[in-house]
C-alpha cells in the first residue's frame, strides 16, 4: 500500500513503570526514568505523549513531562486505544470527554489527538491478516465514524483518527523546520561569505607563488624594510625592541666577536691601562659621568651614544711605547746626512702611527656594523606598530601589509634581512676603504696635514656678528694663508733644532720623538673629530639612502623558489577544495531559500 507516510525520526522510549515487583524491577524502572528523562531534558526534542484514551484526570506519563516542559509548548497528547471506550461515549458526553473533561490545558487541546491502531491477535497470526497500510486506513475510518455518529464537534473531528494526527504532524515538522531554517540559512550564508573570502584569498596566493610575483613581492616588503629604518634611525619613543643601555651594549659586542673569534679581547679596549671591560665601562660611568650611560637606547639615539663611545676610544691611541732609538737611528739610514729628520718623522708614523690609528678606526666600523645589524628587529617593531597609533597617517601604508609578510613568511623575512646585512658588511668595506685613504694621506704628508686649522669663535656675542665686506674677505684669506705659514715655520723651527752631530744623537733622538709625539697627537685629535663625521656621512647616510635601491635589486635563490612551488601546489589543492564546498553551500542555501518563500506564498493563500 502506498501509504503518504510523514518523513520524520522517531524515538520509541519505554515506558515508565510505576510499581516493581522486586529489586531488579526497579532498578529498571529506575533506568528506564533516567533513559527518558534525558530525551524529554533536550530543549530541541518534540515530545510525543501517549496516555490511554481514558480518564484526563490519570494521566501519569503527561505529568512527568510537564517537569521538563512546564508550558508543554513542545509536547503533543496523544490518546491511544480509543476503540476501547467507543461504548464509554455518547451525545452528551463526547465533547466533554475530547476536552478530558477540563484536565487537559487549554492551550494543549489543539495538539490532542485521539485514535486506534490496528491489531489482530498474534497468537493465531504473527503477520497481519491484510496489509497494515489498509487496516491503518480502516481503523481510522472505524474512529472518525464512530466519533461522527455520537455527534462530536466538528471543531474536534479534525482531531481524531491516525490520519489526522499524521497530517498534523506533517504541518508540525514544516513549522518548526520553518521556524529554524532561518539561523541556518543566516548560518550558511555567514559560511558562503568565509568561503568566498577563503577563496579570493586562496587565488591571491596562487599568483602570489609564481616566481616573478614572489620576486616582486619580497623586493616591495624590502623597499619597506629599508624605508621604515629611516624613520627608526629619526628616532622612536616608542620602540622598545633591542633597547639596551651603554653597559649591555658593549657587553654584547664584545661578546659577538668573542663567539665568532673574530677579535681579541685587548684589541677591543681603548689602553693596555684597562684590564678588563668593566674598569673600561667603570671609566664611563665613574670619571666621565655618562649621563646616558644607564639609558636603554636603540635607533638614532643608541648611533649617537655609539659614536661618542668610539670617538674616545681613538682619543685612547698613543705610540710613546711604539718608540724607541733603535728606529729613530734605523730611519735615519747609515749616512747621516742622508735623509732629513722631516723624512724620519714621516717614517716612524707611518710604521707605528699608521697601524695604531688603523685599529681603531677599524673599533669604530666594528661597533657601526654590530649597530646596523642589531637595529632589523627594532625596524619590524615599528612597522607592525603603525595600524592604530596615533601617528598612522604619517607613514606609508604599506609597512602594515608587508609588516604581515615579514611576520608569517620566514623566507621572506630570511632574504630581507641577508640583504640587509650584506648592505651593512659593503658599507663596513667602504668605510674602512674610504678611512684608510685618509690615513695613508694624512701619514704620507703629515705636515700638510698639520697646516689644516680648527675653525674658532671669538668670544664676541652673535649680535656683534655681521656679514664681512669685500675688505674683510681678503683680511680673512691673508690671515688664514699666513696661519698655515705660521704652522709651517713651526715645524721647520721644531726640525731645525734637532742636532745633526753623530756625537748628540741621544739629544737629537729626544727632539725627533718630541716631534713625532706632537704630530701624532694633532692628527689623532684630527682622525677623532672626524670619525663621527665619516660614521655620518660614509655608514649611516649611504645606509639610509641606498639600502632601498639594494632591496630593489634581490635576487632569489632557486631553494627559496622551491618552496614557493610547492606551496603554490597546496594552495590550488585547497582551492579546490574550497570550491567543491562552496558548491555545496549555495545549493544548499537556493534550496533553503526556495523552501522559505514557497512557505511564505502558501501563508498568503
């Protein structure tokens, strides 16, 4: 028989058992109460209750439902064995008795149903005796028609019979199905946004991982990179990354070179006088009174107090030990009068002062490098700090997506900061290159050297400054040109006063190294006021202004690549993915949809 069954899921509890013969017994009981409590517990269950067709007032099964659903807003009464009290009803009490004769709630009654179910006796028959689609429709025919003949409402026929209840229910699971398939339409459509996103974000990462988009990609977050050090080199109050104070600061240094074994210790300090880094750190905070000695610095201010560092530390140079008459005597070669003492000057400064000054100018490109490379972290730092601070609109927008690149991609972050490094390392080169140039001017010729003088400012007030007339201008060049004169006739009057006698050598050597002392010192002096000059203008400015055209010009690896293609492979697998669900949403979501406006055409008609 094809009968129109409602398509639902049922769960079929036992029954309560109020009275146990024994102990098994109610133990039992006690389950079968936990089992069906805990079905009627879930707030999202339909409960089905089904008394006898008897008196309202004993039904025990609806009182234990009314625990777990005080309102019975999600319960249905059904009332069984109804052809067993066929006899039971007449015209005058059929109304009354569909009602329960006021015991059954009011707001209960829509959803009551009284009916039979076929039976036949199983003793004589196990299978029933026609089809159980025909007798079902038969005994529902029997309930209706009995029910009519004893004059029952007809507002109440529609509730009696098995058909009615069926076609109840097939209206109860449409409503609540309805009444649901909001929050998962609203659901879905939540999920097809996620996924759609997923996918957008999915194709950007399949072009993104073609090698000239990788390329491309990592030289835009280096171009960043190199730009936002600029700003971390202006100064950042609110950097706090690589932040150390003068005291971690050399430690660390001196700890880099140690662990590499790229220098010794006693190179590293200023004077054989500090025995060790801490009398050398004890000078600055002690006798010098660093004032920034205790501050945890990074960026610009960390350059500045780096700087100042080193230029003490070339002040520290001396070659009175370096000195002795042997060399003096050697220089002046076997004939006497050979070669002048101007010659021999030059001589011993360029064999000791040379190396001497060269060390340290090699201290300073040292600390510079070390500097540079400790700044990368401090750089990322304030890239990531710019979405949402109060200064956003100042810098480029681009810091916070590459920021993200740099973050979550180690190889990117790999490359920038190799290029970055080598960037620093040729600038180290060149420093050095470009230092000892002047070195080996300034030891080749010290006495030019000597003529250069240190502009000085009369103590007159700036408003007593003015500009110089055409006459003044030439008073100026005069006494400078004669300045340089006047240093020249110094020296002359210094090497003229040196004895040339063989038997006054120990009085001539005594005068030449008084000489070689006093030059030394002037160019020391000299090489130390300029090797902040020189960390400006040949480290820290051509950092700032070419490290951008660097970034622009990396090159990838072919293993870096490597990973980029298979990446690229996992993402369009992903994206496939992605796609076949997205399918599955929005059919699911159509279907939904077209349910949820047919529901609500058929509410109109």
């Amino acid at each position: 028989c094809a009968l129109p069954i409602s398509d639902m899921q049922i769960v079929d509890l036992p029954g309560f058992r109020d009275y146990s013969a024994s102990d098994d017994a109610a133990k039992l009981a006690e389950d079968i109460a936990k089992l069906d409590e805990a079905f009627m517990e879930e707030k999202n269950n339909v409960i089905i209750c089904i008394e006898q067709a008897g008196d309202a007032a004993n039904m025990a099964t609806l009182h234990r439902v009314k625990k777990f659903d005080p309102e019975l807003k999600r319960t249905i009464l059904v009332r069984g064995k109804l052809d067993k009290f066929y006899d039971d009803l007449h015209p005058d009490n059929v109304n009354s008795w569909v009602t329960g004769f006021g015991d059954i709630p009011e707001h209960l009654l829509p959803k009551t149903f009284a009916l039979s179910l076929p039976h036949w006796d199983e003793r004589t028959s196990p299978e029933p005796p026609e089809p159980f689609g025909k007798m079902l429709q038969a005994q529902n025919t029997r309930d209706v028609e009995s029910l009519r003949q004893k004059n029952v409402s007809s507002k109440y026929l529609n509730q009696i019979g098995f058909m009615n209840f069926a076609t109840f229910m097939e209206g109860e699971i449409e409503r609540q199905f309805a009444s649901a398939v909001q929050p998962v339409i609203k659901r879905l459509a939540q999920l097809e946004e996620d996924y759609e996103k997923r996918k957008a974000h999915l194709e950007d990462s399949v072009n993104f991982t073609e090698p000239k988009a990788v390329k491309a990609m990592v030289r835009d977050v280096g171009v960043s990179f190199g730009h936002a050090l600029n700003h971390v080199l202006d100064g950042l109050v609110a950097s706090k990354t690589g932040r150390m104070s003068l005291d971690e600061e050399l430690h660390q240094f001196h700890d880099y070179h140690k662990s590499r074994g790229t220098w010794t210790s006693d190179s590293m300090l200023p004077s054989a006088d500090f025995s060790s880094l801490e009398e050398y750190l004890d000078y600055f905070r002690d006798d010098l009174r660093c004032t920034v000695y205790d501050y945890k610095l990074n960026g610009g201010a960390q350059f500045r107090r780096l700087m100042w560092e080193s230029e003490i530390f070339v002040r520290y140079a001396e070659i009175c030990d370096e000195v002795n008459k042997r060399d003096i005597v050697q220089a002046r070669g076997v004939a006497i009068t050979t070669v002048g003492w101007r010659d021999v000057v030059v001589k011993i400064l360029a064999k000791e002062a040379h190396l001497k000054m060269k060390a340290r100018v090699r201290y300073v490109a040292e600390r510079l490098r070390w500097f540079f490379k400790e700044q990368k972290e401090a750089v990322v730092e304030f890239m990531d700090s710019v979405k949402g601070s109060a200064d956003e609109k100042m810098y480029s927008v681009l810091f916070t997506k590459h920021v993200e690149q740099l973050k979550q991609d180690p190889m990117v972050k790999e490359v920038v900061f190799e290029t970055f490094d080598k960037v620093v390392d040729r600038q180290y080169e060149e420093f050095m290159a470009l230092f000892e140039n002047t070195l080996c001017a300034t030891f080749n010729n010290p006495w030019l050297f000597m003529k250069r003088r240190v502009l000085s400012i009369d103590d007159q007030s700036l408003e007593e400054t003015y500009l110089p007339t055409f006459e003044d201008l030439k008073e100026r060049i005069e006494t400078e040109m004669q300045s340089g004169a006047d240093v020249e006739q110094m020296i002359n009057g210094w090497v003229a006063n040196v004895p040339e006698d063989l038997h006054e050598v120990d009085e001539a050597v005594d005068k030449v190294t008084g000489i070689i002392i006093a030059t030394f010192k002037h160019i020391r002096s000299q090489i130390a006021d300029q090797a902040g000059l020189f960390g400006e203008s040949f480290f820290k400015l051509p950092m700032m202004r070419r490290l951008e055209e660097d970034m622009c010009r990396i090159e990838l690896q072919d293993h870096h690549l490597e990973v980029y293609v298979k990446q690229q492979r996992e993402h369009e697998e992903d994206l496939a993915k992605v796609n076949d669900a997205l399918k599955d949403v929005k059919a699911c979501l159509e279907k939904l949809r077209t349910f949820q406006a047919n529901k609500g055409l058929r509410r109109r008609s």
